[in-house]
C-alpha cells in the first residue's frame, strides 16, 4: 500500500453510559467478576435523539478538524459498518456475484437455508419456483439432505442459470453471506418446534417468509398492510398456494412500497432476540413465582 498513511483518527461515545456498578445493582454479577472476564468497566449506549448515524458523523467531523483539512478535500468516503438507522445498498451483489447469478441491485433475491428434507416444506418451495422466477426473483438455496430435493434444486439451476442458484453443501460461512445479502428468507416447514433460521435473518435484515407453526409463529409477526406492523411474511395452511401468495405479497410491498420495507427491516434488526434477553425474562418470571 505505498504511498498511503493514516493522518488523523476521531471517535464519538453516546451520552448515556452503563457502568459495572450500575449492573451489581441490577443482577447478580460484580465489578471484579466483569473486568475479571472481560475488562469491561462499562458500556455507552445511544439515548433519545442520539443515532449511530449522529456518532458516525461526529467522530468524521473530529478527524477532518485534527487532520486540518476541508470536506470538500475528501476524494472517497469508505463506510465499513452496517447500521440499522442507516441504510446502505444491498449486499445481494456481492452475493450474486459468488453464486453466478445475475448482478443486478433491482432483483429480489430469496434464499432458503436448509436441511432438505419433508419437514422443511420443500415440496411446497419446489412446486412455486417456477412461478417465482418472473423475471425480477433470484433464488439461491444452500443445504444437504434428502436426494429427491437435492436433484431438484440442481435441475432447477441448470434450466434457470442466472436466476436460480443450488448450493447442494454445508458451508456456515456462505450461509451468513447468503443471510446477509438476501432480500427475503424462506422457512415454510411442515412443523417447527423453536427455529434459529428466521431469527439469524432478521438479525441480518432479511425478511422472514414463514408458516405459521411452532416457534415461526411465536417470533414472526406477519406483515400489515395497513398499518405497517410485523417483521415478516407468514401463511397458515400447508399449501403451495398459500406459500406463493406470501412470497408474492413480500415482493409487492418490496417493489411498490420500499419506504415500508425498509422500517421492517430496520426493526428486525434492532430486535434482541439474544439469550442474554430470554435469560432476563425467565428470571422475572421465576421472581415472580417465588413470591408465591
């Protein structure tokens, strides 16, 4: 990297801070067990009016004043972190470009990630795909299972190269890079008892496309039309149609109404769905019960 040097550096803390001492009188924990374990001595987190965007901003500011130079001096911008209240283009390049699909930041693009077996409600995903590769969806599916499924994914790809791409593997990193630049996630299983898949989407902010069963029903809340509620696409009954029709209203709200889509997205990823939450929880409720 001849002829590059880093000149000046600037940084931004939200207001509102969190220190060790402040948890001891929350939860069970200490100050010396915490640093001990991590060396955290506290965290900043953003209060009203504050925005990692307003961080972002602050900190480019202190750099450019400490370096003495102008913002119009700036030549290119590289922004390396992907925020939740700042929305960047989509990652679905990237990721069309790695699977041999057609690089085009205007396509829908849906991914499934899966076991391939019955539970999953392949059937119902491989019965549709020809009716949704209309000329704006990519498909691109990732998984190992039951040979029917495999050979048909395969044969899907090679009668729609370009637009539907078959990763017949297990290959974890390749999953989070299809989490991260899809559109849309597929889950429409037969029954599902808990199901990380749709919570590692919204993390991503990819929209969930579930049945309504088991634990994809307790955290996906299906998608309002009128009032703009929900974090995702939902259908009851276990039919191809059903399917269709919500991957086809997923596409509409995305193509017609992009503002809306966003804000789901943007919740989703905002949302704690992490154990450390769940934990709290479990511990209110047994608070509670003891008082009894």
């Amino acid at each position: 990297m001849s002829g590059i040097k880093l000149i000046s550096t600037g940084s931004a803390l939200p207001a509102q801070e969190v220190t060790n001492f402040d948890l001891e009188k929350k939860v069970d924990t200490s100050d010396e067990w915490i640093v001990t374990r991590t060396g955290i001595k506290s965290r900043h987190y953003c209060g009203e009016g504050e925005s990692q965007l307003g961080l972002c901003l602050a900190a480019a500011r202190q750099a450019l004043e400490r370096a003495g130079i102008e913002p119009g001096q700036i030549g290119v911008c590289l922004v390396a972190t992907l925020t939740q209240d700042t929305m960047t283009p989509s990652a679905a390049c990237v990721l069309q470009k790695e699977l041999g699909l057609e690089q085009n930041t205007d396509k829908f693009v849906i991914g499934l990630i899966s076991r391939l077996t019955n539970q999953k409600g392949l059937d119902l995903v491989s019965s549709i795909i020809p009716q949704v590769l209309d000329g704006n969806t990519q498909v691109v599916v990732l998984g190992t299972g039951d040979r029917e499924y495999e050979d048909t994914f395969r044969y899907y790809e090679s009668a729609h190269r370009g637009t539907f791409c078959a990763c017949i593997q297990y290959d974890e990193a390749r999953a989070h890079r299809i989490y991260a630049g899809a559109d849309a996630l597929l889950v429409p299983s037969r029954f599902e008892p808990c199901g990380l898949t749709q919570l590692n989407a919204m993390h991503y902010g990819t929209l969930p496309i579930v049945r309504e069963t088991g634990g994809l029903k307790d955290t996906v809340e299906p998608y309002n039309d009128f009032t703009g509620d929900g974090n995702g696409f939902t259908f009851d009954r276990y039919e191809a149609g059903r399917l269709l029709d919500a991957v086809n209203r997923a596409k509409t709200v995305y193509f017609t109404n992009r503002y809306h889509w966003d804000e789901v997205v943007q919740r989703d990823m905002a949302k704690d769905v992490s154990w450390q939450n769940s934990a709290r929880q479990y511990k209110d409720l047994y608070l509670e019960l003891t008082q009894w």
